[in-house]
C-alpha cells in the first residue's frame, strides 16, 4: 500500500476509534441513567466492557507508535547504505556471469597439500575447477570451464576445496566481490541489489572497499 494511503487509512482508523469510543461513553451513560432502580444493571459488566475498548484504543496508539519508530530506522538504514552504492562489496554469495570476470576470495589452508576452486552452475553441476596457489587471496574467473571453454551466461556458485593427503579437510562457499547498484529495505531488512544480479543482505557483507 503507497505510504499516503496507509496514512489516510491510520487516519480515517484512529478517527473510527474515537469516534466509538466516545459513542459508547454516551451509551454507557444513557443505559446507567434509564436504568430500573428496583432492578439495576451490574456495574461491573459495564466496567469490563470500558477497561477492554480502553485496552484497544491504547494497542492501536501503540502500534501506531512502532510502525513510526520502524519508518524511522527504515529511512536511517537506506540514508547510511546509500554511501555504498557503486561501492564493491565481498559476501558469500552466488554471482551472475555475463561476460564480465568474478572476483572471488580464497583460502588455501596451511595444512592442506592442495586447494582448488571449484565453480558449479545454478543446477549445482561442476563447471570448472582451478588449483590455488600457495598464498594466493584472490583469484578472477573469466567464465571457463576446466577445459578453458566458455561457459553459459547464468548464476554460479564458488566453492574452496582444501586437501590433505588427498581428502577433502576442509570445503566452504568462496565469497565473491561485487558492485552495488541499489539499497533497499526488504522484509528481511536492508539488502543490496549487485552488478552480478544477485542480492545480499547488508548483514552479510564482510567487506567494503573502493570498485577497481
């Protein structure tokens, strides 16, 4: 719902409160004033009756009060992530290729014999798979397969295989590093729509530095 007509439909509900509210206050001393005074009415139905509406009208201040606290933090969010737009970002995060190398973290273990980087399209198949050399951090593919084929445009994942004496001893998502294009808040919070067409929350960013 755009936010003017959430504002009009608050405003047009605080008013309807009100407006019972006072409506029942009249009912209330009208039935209390024509009461039969051999046979009154018991006071303290109409007590309950005035505690549960006092009850309701003070829930919907409430909830009037933490949707507004929410749009608040809502606009601080996107005001700071704003600065992150075109900025490049590192998240473990599935990338779309398109042409254009990946950037993507690794970490080859000090105990390991061997590491290779492993790239797997969107079914979860193996594409390609790249050795890693001691002390390298970083590493770009260019969208080739093992055989140094082009691949298909779509979204891979990246994954670090660390080996000893030729047995997985350690296998993780690589991160990758990315642009942002755009900031905004979703259900889940502030979240940053990528150059590689991917989305990621900004919770789960690890790094942030200036586009190479």
């Amino acid at each position: 719902m755009p936010q003017s007509e959430a504002s009009t439909s608050d405003a047009n509900g605080n008013s309807a409160l009100a407006s019972d509210f006072e409506t029942f206050l009249k009912m209330l001393t009208v039935q209390m004033q024509n009461q039969d005074p051999l046979n009154p009415m018991d006071s303290s139905e109409f007590a309950m009756q005035l505690a549960t509406f006092s009850s309701v009208e003070q829930q919907v201040l409430t909830n009037d009060l933490l949707r507004d606290m929410g749009t608040l933090m809502s606009m601080t969010n996107i005001s700071q992530l704003s600065g992150w737009v075109g900025m490049e970002v590192q998240a473990v995060m599935p990338a779309a290729y398109q042409g254009q190398p990946i950037e993507v973290a690794v970490d080859r273990l000090a105990a390991a014999d061997s590491a290779d980087l492993v790239v797997r399209d969107q079914a979860g198949s193996e594409v390609g798979r790249f050795a890693i050399a001691e002390g390298t951090r970083s590493m770009t593919w260019n969208g080739i397969d093992t055989n140094g084929n082009p691949v298909l445009y779509g979204t891979y994942s990246f994954t670090v295989e660390n080996r000893a004496a030729g047995e997985i001893i350690d296998s993780r998502q690589a991160a990758v590093y990315a642009r942002v294009q755009e900031a905004v808040i979703g259900a889940d919070g502030p979240m940053l729509t990528t150059g590689t067409g991917v989305m990621v929350a900004a919770g789960d960013v690890l790094s942030l530095r200036e586009p190479r």
